[in-house]
C-alpha cells in the first residue's frame, strides 16, 4: 500500500492511535475523526496523509501482521517434518490472533466479516500460509503440476480457516487439542487428496 508523504505527520504515530482508538472504541466505531484527535492532526491532515480510514486500518493490520509473521517464523524455525510445522504454523496463528490486542479487536468485534475480508488479501498473512505449505509443493511447483494459482487459492483457503477458527473463541469455539485434532483428521487429508502429499499422522 503507497502513502504519500506529508512532512510533520509521523506515520507509526497515526498507526498508533489508530490501534489505540480499537482497541478503546472497537473497530467498527473508530471514525476518522477520533483517529486525529488522538495524534493531534486534523481529519483533512490524515486523509492527505493515508487516503482513506480503510487505508489506515489495512496498515495498522498490515504492520501487526508483519510482527506477527517474523515470530511465527521463529517459532516454526527448529521444526523439520513439514506436515508438522504446516499444522504447528495454523495452531500458533489461531493462538495469536486470540493473543495479540489488535488482532483480537479486529476479529473478536462487530467488524469481523469486513475486517477478515481484508485480512485475506494482507501480505504478511498470506506469508504466514505460504511458508507453512511451500516445503510440501516445492517439487510440484518446480515441475508444473502445481501452479502459482494453486498455491494462492491454497493459502486463501488456509486463511480462511485460521480466520474462522479464532473468530468464535473461548466455550462457543474449541480447545487447542480439538482444534489439532480437527487440522489432523480433515485438513491433512484433504491437502494430501488435493495435492498428491504423502501426509503422514501427527
């Protein structure tokens, strides 16, 4: 996402606020005009600067996303059975979402189906799914019997499951266990259906 630049107008302070201003308001009733009050510039100032609210929104996710990206990478980093650290990454991201402020605000409140809408199409997410499953496709990818239009539709699935996983939490949804179990039982096997993998049980 392009932002223009404005000079005086410090950018991770409006992104700052912004998170501030969900977490106290909730997304869906955060306006604009709350957004500039909290780091002092005027509402024209912060359109100029962003363009938009959605613009503003998308890069305080985007930037929380991308934190959240570089940890999970870590996390995942001494796990070498790729099916294992397919299913690990989707745990982790599920756990996060529930964890992190931001996150938690933007698929725990009203906005959810606007907001995941968004989140699909963030980068920094979309890496999070891409990094899990390329180890499994690397060989199909190399040969052509898995095209780059596959792997997206793959990882917007992924997404998608991690997004519905962490917007119904606590007694409505499942515990981490059944959550493992699930991605064991029914995600693995259809991946190995759709792809060809030789999954093996975790």
């Amino acid at each position: 996402m392009s932002q223009q630049r404005h000079p005086g107008v410090d950018s991770n302070a409006v992104l700052d606020a912004a998170a501030s201003c969900y977490l106290r308001f909730g997304v869906a009733k955060t306006t604009a005009a709350d957004i500039a009050q909290a780091v002092g510039i005027s509402r024209a100032t912060l359109y100029r600067r962003f363009g938009s609210h959605e613009a503003i929104f998308l890069a305080v996710l985007t930037r929380e996303s991308t934190a959240m990206a570089a940890d999970a990478d870590e996390h995942l980093s001494k796990i070498t059975n790729p099916f294992e650290r397919l299913v690990e990454g989707m745990m982790y991201s599920i756990a996060e979402i529930g964890r992190r402020p931001v996150h938690a605000a933007v698929f725990g409140g009203e906005s959810v189906a606007w907001a995941a809408t968004q989140a699909i199409q963030i980068e920094a997410l979309r890496r999070i799914g891409e990094n899990g499953v390329r180890p499994l496709l690397e060989a199909s990818l190399a040969d052509g019997s898995v095209s780059a239009t596959d792997m997206r539709d793959l990882v917007d699935w992924i997404l998608r499951i991690l997004i519905s996983y962490a917007a119904v939490p606590g007694a409505g949804g499942r515990t981490p266990d059944e959550v493992r179990r699930q991605l064991s039982t029914w995600f693995l096997p259809a991946f190995e259906a759709i792809f060809g993998a030789r999954a093996t049980t975790l």
